[in-house]
C-alpha cells in the first residue's frame, strides 16, 4: 500500500486542508504532532537571530513533517509553511510510536524518509560550498521539477506558485539576483513560463549542458567531444549545446582576466571547445538547410591574428539564423578577402582581431576593399577583444558589436532592413 492510502484510510478523521500562508508549526514549537503530506507543498526553513530565511526545501506528496524533531527528543529547529493548498494527515505522537513498534513496512517509510531528509540537508551544504547561484538555482529547479513536476511536450511544469523571494531562499541569495539568473536561464532557453509556472527543459538534458559547459572549462576534450554527441542523440536543442560551449569559456576567459587560472588552460579550454564544434555546428546546419538564406557572410580573422574561437563562435550563430557563411579562418591576407569577396558576392564582410596590434590590420583591408570599388557594395561588420565601437566608428564599419549574440543580431538588421 502506498504511504498517501496508508495514512488516508489509517486516520482518515486526522485530514486538514490548508491554505498557502499556513504555518504547521514554528522554529521552536514542541514536536507533539508528525504530519504526512497527501496533496500539495510545504516549505521547510529556519530564521536567523537577525532575521535572515534559508529554505531547506519545498516538500511534496509523500513527505513526513517533524519525525526527526519527535525522535532526537528536542523542538522543531525549522518552520514549516504552506505555499500551495496542500491537505495533510496529522499523528498524535503515541500513533507514530505504535506504529513504529507494530508496523514494519511503516518504519521502513519513516526510515527511508529520514535518510531522504538527510540526504537533502547534506546536498544543501555542498551547494553551498561548491557551486556559485547560476548552478545553485539550476539544482533547486531540477529539485522543485522531481517532486512538484508535470511532464509535458517542451519540458517539465513545476505545479508550484513560488515567488522569487521564496526560490532566493532556496538556494542563499536575494530577490535581485534571482531575478538576474533566471533571466539569464530563459535567455539560454532552460526554463520559460507557462502562466504564472516554470517549465523547465527534461532535468537529464540540462545535466547533459551542465557536463558540456564542465568539460570546455576543465579542458577536456574527449568529454567535451563525448557529451555534444550525447546532446545531439538526446535530440537536445544545437543551440543550447552552443551555447552551453560559449558558457565554458567565457568562464575560463574571466578566470584568466581575473589570474586564477594560466595561459595554458585558456588554450586547453578553447581546444576542448574546438573538438566539440563540429559535432554541434553539423546539426545546426542540418536543421536550418530547409529555410531561405538571410544573406551571405564571409568572415575572418586579420593577417597576423590566430585566435578564432570567437570568430567561429559568430559563425555559427549565423549559420544558426540561417545566413550562408564563408568561414575564411584564421591570419588573413586582405588579398584573399577580396578574392573572395569577388568569388561569392556576400552581402556582409565580417572581420575579427583580437589584440589592438592586428585590429590595425583591419585598415589595410578597408583600403584594399575602396581601392578595389567594393567597399560600397558590401557591409563591414568588425568585432573582437582588440576592436572598440569607437574604433569601428572611425573606419566607417556598417555594424560592430562587443558579443556575439549581439553581431548576429547585427548582421541580421543589416540584411533585412529597407
């Protein structure tokens, strides 16, 4: 028999219905009663001497209230209150006793429940300790989806109503930041809302990006090469796999900014990434090669200049948005921009340099292109760590942009607008 049919048919005169606001009972509160969750949410959460929350969970269906305090003899150390309409079964503490002595499939439930409760409480502190709020929040939103989730087509509803400030609580952090990450989360395309519910993307796929992400900023390449494949036979959205690339190294690339870490994990970083590409860019293309083309780029970085993570990465979001892209590649001679500027007539001509010394090189082109009679036949974008808005001012660039999101977005402006 299932726990929600033992409790219901056991006492079934020990039902109560609740509403959201409810408190079962406070920090402090002796523990006299043990309460069974039927239906609905409750959350569990301390309060500081100065008044601070922190939430250890929001239970579900199946859920034990106030065992562990009955059993170590003390008070309840937490609150427990409710945040959704919930109907709970309350024991008398001399029933849960009997039942302990009585019922051996009963102590295997609380049993079982205890060392869930445990589990969880340990899984808090190691969040705690190890990861930042990005991750932290990703974590509580797959735990929210495992005990509150509805599956659905896109992904899984959280039949919850939670509010930023109770989510904050969750996981340490306050209602701005918050706010921030789950923008950021829509933005990557992990959750969106359905009414006033979050759905977020199957949990094993968001592990699958989690790994991605993990093995570029560790400079694994024959784990970052083995869970883009992992993503593309999960049927996991290319774009997501990208951008779960780009994450991995723009935090390798602040890392480096900051000291923390050496040039040679950059470089072991990008070359785990660049293992990776191919197996996410294939897929892109194969899903857009059914939609008109927007327009045609050739792209590249200058003469002198190696670096093309970036310039790939913009590159693929073209292809992604479903521009015909010549990727040139990398140290580029302005002859062979024009050669083939001249070969495939592209209506952008994107140009990448990294450092200030080879963003120079970007001059030498932009001669040659007026020299030749091209340049008002084509649109310049130019982008990269050494160019600057105010630098791509002064050469008469069409379009510049400091991301590579936001260059996409410009090219796209470019070809489409009368």
């Amino acid at each position: 028999m299932k726990p929600t049919d033992f409790f219901s048919e056991r006492w079934p005169h020990r039902i109560r219905q609740y509403k959201r606001g409810t408190v079962i009972y406070w920090q402090g509160d002796p523990a006299d009663q043990i309460y069974f969750i039927r239906e609905g949410a409750v959350k569990i959460s301390s309060i500081s001497d100065d008044g601070k929350i922190f939430s250890f969970g929001i239970h579900g269906p199946g859920r034990l209230l106030g065992a562990k305090a009955y059993l170590l003899g003390g008070d309840h150390e937490a609150v427990a209150e409710v945040v959704d309409f919930t109907i709970l079964v309350s024991l008398p503490t001399s029933d849960f006793e009997q039942e302990l002595s009585t019922n051996k499939p009963f102590s295997s439930y609380v049993m079982k429940e205890l060392a869930r409760e445990a589990s969880d409480i340990s899984g808090k502190a190691r969040d705690l300790s190890f990861l930042d709020v990005q991750q932290r929040l990703k974590h509580s939103l797959v735990n929210l989806a495992n005990e509150h989730g509805i599956q659905t087509e896109k992904g899984v509803l959280i039949d919850l109503k939670i509010t930023q400030e109770e989510m904050g609580a969750l996981i340490a952090a306050n209602r701005t930041t918050i706010s921030s990450c789950l923008s950021e989360l829509r933005t990557q395309g992990y959750l969106w809302k359905e009414g006033r519910h979050l759905v977020i993307i199957p949990p094993e796929h968001m592990k699958i990006l989690d790994d991605i992400t993990r093995a570029v900023r560790e400079g694994d390449e024959r784990q970052a090469e083995k869970w883009a494949n992992q993503a593309i036979n999960q049927h996991i959205d290319p774009l997501k796999a990208l951008e779960a690339l780009t994450l991995g190294m723009k935090y390798v690339d602040r890392s480096f900014t900051h000291g923390d870490i050496d040039l040679p994990d950059v470089v072991l970083a990008a070359s785990a990434m660049k293992r990776a590409l191919p197996i996410v860019e294939a897929n892109i293309e194969l899903e857009r090669k059914q939609e008109a083309v927007i327009g045609t780029v050739v792209i590249g970085t200058v003469h002198g200049d190696i670096h093309d993570i970036g310039k790939t990465i913009v590159a693929m979001l073209l292809r992604a948005r479903n521009f015909r892209v010549i990727d040139l590649g990398v140290n580029i001679a302005p002859l062979q921009f024009i050669n083939t500027i001249v070969q495939f007539n592209p209506d952008i001509v994107a140009l990448s340099a990294l450092t200030t010394t080879t963003s120079l090189e970007i001059d030498q082109v932009v001669k040659m292109l007026t020299k030749e009679g091209l340049r008002n036949k084509i649109k310049l974008m130019v982008g990269g760590g050494g160019v600057s808005e105010e630098y791509a001012s002064q050469i008469g660039a069409d379009g510049y942009h400091v991301t590579a999101q936001g260059a996409v977005e410009v090219a796209w402006q470019l070809c489409t607008r009368d």
